[in-house]
C-alpha cells in the first residue's frame, strides 16, 4: 500500500482520565509499528461532555 495522507478520527473514552505518558508512548509505538504510522495525536476524553466532532455535542 502506497504511503500517502489519511485521516481518521477514533475515539475511546477513558472515564478515568489520563490514563499517563506511558500509556500513550505504547499507543504512538503500536500504531508506528503495526501501520507505519509516524506521527499520532492523540486526546484522551473523560466522556463527560460529548466530543463536538462526533456531532453529538450541542452547539
């Protein structure tokens, strides 16, 4: 598969917050190592408010 651009939104919830550095460090590492992937942001939601790019959020 050609390298191009490609964007994507998933999202877990993580009710119990930021769950750490290391946490996301491993995230950033299985995404380079499984999809050559060579640059992630990443934003860990509590789910107590909806994320306005699901478009469930009120506006």
């Amino acid at each position: 598969m050609p390298r191009g651009e490609r964007h994507d939104l998933n999202l877990l919830v993580m009710p119990d917050g930021q769950p750490g550095d290391d946490f996301l460090c491993r995230i950033a590492n299985a995404l380079h190592d499984e999809f050559d992937i060579d640059h992630t942001t990443i934003r860990v939601e509590t789910g107590e408010h909806p994320c306005v790019l699901s478009g469930h959020a009120a506006h």
